[in-house]
C-alpha cells in the first residue's frame, strides 16, 4: 500500500454543523482526519461544514441524529465505521443552553430533564458506544476520546442551574472513560471553553461585552471557536498520550482563582 493509499483517522465530531463544531472539524481536517458530522439539523450549515472539510482535502460525511435519542447511538456508530472503517477520535461537541435563565427555584423538571438528556445523558452513551468500538479493535493510530464541556463545569451560574450541572458531570466521565480505556490506548480529555463567540453566545453578547470591559475575562475579549478547535486537534493527534484524563481550560484565564 502506497503513502497515498494508507487509511486516514477517522473523527465523529457531535454538534458538529455550526460554530465550535464547525471549527473542530475543520482543525481536524487540517490534521489530517476524514470528518463524520452529526447534528440535530441537516440543513445549509452542515453542507457548509462538510464542504470546509473537503476544501482541506479530507473525506466528509453528514448523519443527521439527536444526541438524547440513545437508541440511535448504536446507528451512528455503525455508519460512522462503515464510512471509513474504525473511528479513531470521539469529539463530544454537541450540547444544549438552559431554555431560559431564571431564578434557580423556578427551574421546571422538564428544562432540567431536556438539558440534561443531552449534555450529560446523550454524551455518556454515545462515548459508550464509542468505547466499546475503540475497545473491541487494536490500531497503530492515536485514538482519543475528547469531551467539551464549558467552565461551568467548575463556575455556579444560578440563572442557569440546570446547564451548570449538565457540565459538572462531564469532568467525572472524563476520568472514568480514561480510566476504562487506558489500557486499549485511547487517550481522553476534556476541553474547557469560557466566553466563545458563537450562535449560542450571540443573544447575550452585550451582557458580555459590557463584562469583558470590567475585567471579567483577564485577556479582555471574546475566545474564538477556532481557538478551541485547535485545543482538540493539538490532543486529538496523539502527541499528549501520557495526559490521559487532563483538562485544558480555553478561556482566558476566566477560571483562574484570583483576588
């Protein structure tokens, strides 16, 4: 087999089709990686990021699935494989916002049930789903496992319990997936973005501006989705193994202790 011929690492990135998503496939793709998008939507967007994929030389394929539908996790796997072969990098992008920031004794089980099955819920299955793929064949290639979860994992909005608590989870699941695959050398992670600028931040970003102005974030201005597609790339190409179950924070400095 030729350089030319050699399989390529495959990615699925969740929540893939717009903004942070959009950027870590293409980071990704840059890096050498043929790209499985999924997202809840399949509309210009997706096409968008898949064409910005193939515009880097990398192969792309669009599954349109809802991240809380765990039935459907099994499905994407299987297509995903089916795409290219084997799966050599899980990105847990997909999530969700609280429906509404609201005063925290107001929080509605069904808000909380929607969130919750999503950000946490949905990412634990399909990162089992994953890992019983990556556990069950042996590669050469780097593989890992990467989760992005937010500084809200560690900082308390109480206008938006539900979304906080959706994140503080993850740095467990973390530790435990590298725990569990540390011997089948996948190596896992979690990325941590502050204040990106993106289509989730866009209805606040007076409130955020107004902040950065006071000091809220030390670097004094938005973080970039790119920014944090290249975090996941730089963990996803396997030069980090022995930082299995870090955390890289791409904030700012927003969630240094200071006084």
């Amino acid at each position: 087999m030729t350089n030319s011929e050699e399989k390529l690492p495959v990615a699925l990135v969740t929540g893939a089709r717009r903004g942070i998503g959009r950027s870590i496939c293409v980071a990704l793709a840059r890096r050498g990686f043929d790209i499985v998008l999924t997202d809840v939507v399949n509309d210009e967007d997706a096409a968008t990021t898949c064409g910005l994929v193939r515009d880097e030389g990398q192969d792309a394929l669009f599954i349109q699935s809802d991240l809380s539908d765990v039935a459907s996790h099994a499905n994407v796997v299987e297509e995903a494989v089916h795409f290219k072969g084997s799966i050599e990098c899980l990105v847990n992008n997909a999530g969700v916002g609280s429906p509404s920031r609201g005063d925290l004794l107001d929080v509605p089980p069904h808000a909380f049930d929607a969130v919750l099955g999503v950000n946490l819920r949905g990412t634990f299955f399909m990162t089992q789903a994953v890992a019983r793929h990556m556990a069950s064949v042996t590669s050469g290639a780097p593989r890992s496992i990467i989760t992005v979860s937010s500084v809200s994992a560690e900082m308390a909005s109480p206008e938006r319990a539900e979304y906080c608590l959706s994140k503080a989870a993850l740095p467990m699941m973390t530790r435990l997936f590298a725990l569990r695959l540390a011997s089948a050398n996948v190596s896992v992670f979690e990325v941590r973005p502050g204040i990106i600028r993106t289509p989730m931040t866009a209805g606040v970003a007076q409130k955020y501006e107004a902040r950065f102005h006071e000091g809220l974030v030390p670097v004094g201005r938005w973080g970039e989705s790119d920014e944090v597609g290249q975090a996941v790339a730089t963990l996803a190409n396997g030069s980090l193994p022995f930082a299995t179950g870090s955390v890289v924070n791409v904030d700012g400095g927003l969630s240094i202790p200071a006084f």
